[in-house]
C-alpha cells in the first residue's frame, strides 16, 4: 500500500508556496477542510510512485497556479 502525506501549503511574500506537515491527520483526507477562522483548506493531490502527498490551500488552485505550486512542492520534497 502507498504511503499517503497531508501538508498544507501557504504562500510568502514572494508568492512562493512553503508547506507544513497536517500531523493531525493520518487516516482520513477530506477534500474540504475547515480551519478555524481562515475557513476552508481545499485538497490537491501529488503522486509520487511510493507516496501521495494532500496538499491543502485555501483556494482550488487550477492551471498556471496549480502547476506553480507542483514546482514548488518539486523544491521542497524531491524525488529521490
């Protein structure tokens, strides 16, 4: 069975994306997820061969900006 790896992606100054390990969730990966007053986090989903990693922002990202954020994630957790 894949591993799977929930994170949650925010955007810095320079409208990169850093991300942070969703500890609090290990067995079930909702595709909305509330926050408290931020609202909703919405899922993304990145396949690696061995793992899936959810990735969870506060808007749908679609297009450039999905991709924006894949290269992102690219930097941050390398295939290996």
């Amino acid at each position: 069975m894949a591993l799977i790896e929930a994170f949650e992606a925010k955007q810095n100054c320079y409208f990169n994306y850093d991300f942070e390990e969703l500890y609090q969730l290990t067995e079930d990966f909702p595709e909305e997820l509330s926050v408290s007053l931020r609202g909703m986090l919405y899922r993304h989903e990145i396949q690696y061969p061995e793992v899936t990693y959810y990735i969870y922002f506060s808007d749908i990202l679609m297009g450039e900006e999905l991709e924006k954020m894949k290269a992102d994630w690219m930097r941050y957790c390398p295939l290996a």
